[in-house]
C-alpha cells in the first residue's frame, strides 16, 4: 500500500450556503455526507467513495474506515462563513491499480457535501 498525502481546496457547500440564513460558520454545524470522486489519472483508474463528515463550530472532520486499512481516508479543515474551505486529505491507497505513483500533491478530485 501507497500512503497518500494530498491537500485539497474545496469549495464546500456553495450550493447551500446561500439558502442557509447568516450566522457565520456555525450555519454549517452538523452532519454531512461527502462524495470524492477522482477521475483516472496518470495510468491509475479512478475511484468515488463516501466519507462521513461532521462540522462543528467551522471544524469539518470526516473518516472513511480506520487508520491503517487500506483505502482509509481522513479528511480535516476549517469551513469558512462563505462556504469555502481549504481540507487536508490523508489516506492509504485500497489496491495499487488505483495509485498515481507515490506522492505528496494530488491528481484533481471533486468532493460533494449534502447535510443530513
């Protein structure tokens, strides 16, 4: 297995925001869930997986499986007023078809939050 290391900026919950009243980061609080989707990539096939995520006070945290599994994945980051989002990714590689070599920056990947 590959560790993965990438960090993410994300455009979290755009779509929302905008329906959501004022009141800061707080708006935000609660459960989502979010899709990754990675298209293929430098001879690596692409993947989409959930990951269940949680806000609380503009800290989003989201884990797929456990630390050391492989095709484990965390996410963490700090949700801003404007929905936007800068997110650390950490994961371990499930099957090494799905591996772009062993590296630090990221193929591009999309993330999709719906609240629960």
């Amino acid at each position: 297995m590959r560790l993965e290391v990438l960090a993410i900026v994300a455009a979290i919950l755009p779509a929302i925001a905008w329906a959501d009243p004022p009141g800061g980061v707080a708006r935000f609080d609660g459960d989502w869930s979010a899709t990754v989707s990675c298209p293929d990539s430098n001879g690596a096939l692409g993947y989409s997986f959930g990951v269940p995520t949680r806000i609380k006070d503009g800290a989003l945290h989201g884990e797929r499986m456990h630390p050391g599994e492989p095709g484990w994945l965390l996410l963490d980051g700090q949700v801003q007023p404007d929905g936007q989002a800068k997110l650390y990714a950490k994961g371990l590689v499930g099957a090494a078809p799905f591996a772009v070599g062993t590296r630090v920056e990221g193929r591009h990947c999309d993330l999709e939050f719906v609240r629960h």
